[in-house]
C-alpha cells in the first residue's frame, strides 16, 4: 500500500512532516481539581486530576515526596470494534505505568510529601497517536490543577514508512507495521522523558524519526502555552481582574 503518493500527499491529505490538528479544552470535569480535553486529529482524549490529598492507602504513603498514581482506559465505543476489553488488560497497564513515569519525570513530587496525585486518563475517541495524546492531555490537567512542575512535558510520535519519515501518525499508518517512535520530551529543559520504538531502524534514520517527533513534541508544547495562557485571560476577565 501506499501511504505517500507521488505529490508527496499522505492518505488523509498531509505532508509528510505536517501534524494532525490540535485541539485542547480545560477545565471540561467540575468535580475533579484539573482536567482536560485534548485531540489530535481524531483521536480524542480526556483527562482528571485529583490531590494532592491524603494518601489512601497508608503504606504506600512516602515522607518525602508525592505518591503519582495514573489509570489509563478506553472507552468501549472509542475504536470500531464491538470487542469489549477487560479493565486492567495488559496494553492499559502497560500504558498507565508509561503516562505515570512520564508524569512524574515533570512533577515536583518532594514539594509535596505524604500526599498522592491521581491521574486518570480516558480514550474517548482512537485514530493513534493515542499515548501521545493522553501524555499532552494529562499534562494539561496538571496544569489546571496548579500542581507544581519542572516543565510541561509534551508528546509526539513519528514513524517511517515507504522510505519516507511521518510526523504524528493516525491510525492506518500506526497499523502498517512499520517503524514507530513515540517521544516525551520536556521542551524548554530540552530533556527526553520518553522514547519508545516498537520496530528497527538504522540509526540515520532513526536520528531522522527522532528528530521529527521531537519537533511535533516542542509545537504540542507551544500550543498548550497558548491554551494556557487563554484559559488564564479568562479566569482573570471572570474575576474582573
């Protein structure tokens, strides 16, 4: 199949280094102290922020820094298939485990001991890119619920197919089977917190891959500044500030 014809034209109408729209919302879960929705193309994620508050469970409680906990789901109807996956299901802990770690590297855990932060992130609509996508989503929530951070950590994933590198790839390029790079970076730190590739690729190529979604993480990044900088304009015209 072919996924870049010869205009240089992928199967949804983008360039090869063009990103799916973005599209971000905060504030959208009232009872939650963060949340956030945020889309990139189709795939459409929502996430939920609580604490920092007391640890519920006491012996996972530590004395000198915050507790992070993140569980990943998707909702039954977000792909087209009619399979129901079980809660708890290998690939949704794999992912919570790898949106916590991810998390963590950006919060400042040890200004907050002997409390724990619940992230709760939730697949409403898949078109991949979906971890990608939740990462940016869950930082957002963050935000909104004012938890102290190093930096925004940002997400992207890049692939290479028909000997061309794509730039944040939906959901019939990630299912070609080809190579597939997924990275987090925290953008003004210029640190990767992230990386994770589910196929070989020489390392000229792979430097190539890496440096594409590197850029897609650093425009995620600066759009969500400007979310956030919107959302704060508006807090202050409520306020009459």
């Amino acid at each position: 199949m072919e996924y870049v014809n010869p205009e240089g034209l992928r199967l949804d109408g983008r360039r090869p280094m063009e990103m799916r729209q973005l599209r971000a919302e905060i504030g959208v879960v009232s009872k939650a102290d963060g949340s956030a929705v945020f889309e990139m193309g189709n795939t459409k994620v929502i996430a939920a922020v609580y604490g920092p508050r007391e640890v519920q469970n006491r012996s996972q409680q530590m004395n000198d820094q915050a507790l992070v906990r993140c569980e990943y789901s998707m909702a039954n109807f977000s792909t087209g298939d009619r399979m129901r996956k079980p809660k708890g299901d290998r690939r949704s802990t794999e992912i919570s485990l790898v949106i916590r770690q991810t998390m963590e590297a950006c919060i400042l855990t040890h200004l907050m001991p002997r409390s724990q932060i619940d992230i709760f992130v939730q697949v409403l609509q898949a078109d991949g890119g979906t971890r990608s996508a939740c990462i940016n989503a869950a930082t957002l929530a963050l935000a909104d619920a004012g938890i102290p951070m190093r930096d925004l950590v940002t997400s992207c994933s890049a692939g290479f197919l028909n000997g061309t590198p794509l730039l944040d790839l939906n959901y019939v390029e990630d299912s070609a089977g080809g190579p597939d790079v997924t990275v987090g970076i925290l953008p003004k730190l210029d640190k990767v917190t992230l990386l994770q590739m589910d196929a070989k690729l020489a390392m000229d190529t792979f430097e190539n891959v890496m440096q594409l979604a590197t850029e897609g993480c650093k425009a995620v990044a600066t759009y969500i500044r400007e979310i956030l900088l919107e959302h704060t304009k508006q807090l202050e015209f409520r306020r009459g500030l």
